[in-house]
C-alpha cells in the first residue's frame, strides 16, 4: 500500500491481516510476521501462526502490537506470509505500509 493510514493508538492496538491461499492445497501452520519499523525507536518484529487455510480461500489473522506506537509518529509495516512447502510464487507475500499513529 502507497496511501498513508492513519490509526488512533490505544490499547490492545492489533493488526488484522487478510491473505489469500492462492494454491491448489490447504496448507497448515502458515507463519505471518509484522515489522514495525517506527520513525524513532527501535524496530521490531511480532508474528503469529495461522492453523490452517483453505485453497483458495481468504485467511484472517490479527497480530497484537507488543510495543505500543508513540502518538503522532509514523511507522512502515511489512507484513509477510510464510512461504510454504511447494509454493514457487512469494514475490506477492510481502507488502509494506506507511502508517501515522495518532
């Protein structure tokens, strides 16, 4: 995503993934990982692991934050899904936004 989000910081503040299984097999224990790259600060990574998804089904997941943003900064968050066994196309598992926490 190119367009800036803005979100409120509160607490408990997650991260809802939404990904797609584009194979042709229900895969298992597919690991989705978060780095949060604030303007100031140090940088993190926070993950979990999604049990099972569906071929070509949409799979949700939400990632706590496990540091709480500082109020009006800017992060970039790069959300990647595991590669799994068989899966020859990962060029589309990453993606990175820019978000302002306000």
């Amino acid at each position: 995503g190119s367009a800036q989000t803005r979100v409120a910081v509160s607490s408990g503040l997650a991260l809802n993934v939404t990904f797609q299984n584009q194979g042709e097999n229900d895969e298992a224990n597919v690991k989705v990982t978060a780095r949060i790259q604030p303007t100031s600060g140090r940088t993190y990574e926070t993950s979990k692991v999604v049990s099972q998804t569906k071929a070509g089904e949409t799979a949700n997941v939400s990632i706590p934050l496990t540091q709480a943003p500082a109020r009006n900064t800017t992060a970039r968050i790069t959300v990647t899904v595991g590669k799994v066994n068989g899966e020859q196309k990962t060029d589309n598992n990453t993606e990175t936004y820019t978000v302002f926490f306000t």
